[in-house]
C-alpha cells in the first residue's frame, strides 16, 4: 500500500510538472520537445498546417502554440504586440518552431512596413475555424501598434 502511495504521488509530480513545462492550449511553457531538423529549403505546402509551438529564448524561455502562414514562400507569425512573447522577442531574434515532431533553429524578424497583406492572408486562412477569435483581432487599418508580425527564416 505504501509503494502504491508513493507511486501515484511520483505521478502526480510529474503530471503536473509537464503540465507548467509544456504550453497548453494559449498558456505558455518551457519546453518545446521534437526533434531538432536542419532548415529545409522549402516549406511546401502549410495551408493545413494551423499551429505550431514557438520558443523564444530568455532567462525563462517561453514555448507558445501559435498560429502560422504562409505568404510568398515564407512563414510567418502574428501576434499582439503587448503579449509576453513579443515583448522577450523584440524586433526578432533566434527562435525554435515545432511542427509536429520536428523541431527547427529559425530567426524571427519584426515586418515593419508591408505587414498589411500578410495580416490580410493570416485572417483568410483562420477566419473560417476561428471566427470569434479573428472577429475579435483589430482591422487591418487599427492594427499598426497593436499586432507584430515577424516573418521565419
């Protein structure tokens, strides 16, 4: 009785530590997990692909689900500009992004003019699963100041 006890204890502990390591749903975590992968040339086809898990480093790196796109070949990423993620990446910086298992070495950097179209394309792609959210996002026109938009490379 005394191991079962301590057994489900252990359990416990570890359920909830992975619970605070790992994002979960729009809370952030600490780690990213997958598979570290080389960079390929091409992305292919992400038009399915709805999110992704990004790490930003910091003294307390910070994992995050978020939502990506494509635009021209590139990927890029949205976020709101006074979320903590944002704010830890700056104008950009080195990150890591998990699509499924694999995980890559990237450098985010902040689009400071013509972010217009990629915000437009993002709200395409999201509007139709997510509506409440993307009905809830600034206008195009309100959104300078209020969204970042970094492009992955």
């Amino acid at each position: 009785m005394k191991i079962l006890k301590i057994g489900l204890s252990v359990v416990t502990v570890v359920v909830v530590a992975l619970a605070f390591l790992a994002p979960i749903g729009p809370l952030p975590g600490l780690l990213i997990g997958g598979k570290e992968m080389p960079v390929p040339d091409s992305w292919g086809d992400t038009s399915q692909l709805h999110e992704i898990k990004l790490k930003v480093p910091g003294t307390i790196p910070r994992v995050v689900t978020i939502w990506v796109i494509q635009y021209q070949s590139d990927l890029y990423i949205v976020g709101n500009s006074a979320s903590g993620w944002v704010k830890l990446l700056g104008a950009g910086g080195p990150v890591s992004m998990r699509i499924e298992d694999k995980t890559y070495d990237l450098k985010a950097s902040q689009v400071m003019a013509g972010w217009q179209p990629i915000m437009l394309k993002y709200i395409d792609k999201y509007r139709a699963d997510y509506p409440d959210i993307i009905n809830g996002l600034p206008s195009v026109e309100e959104a300078e100041g209020k969204i970042s938009v970094f492009k992955l490379s």
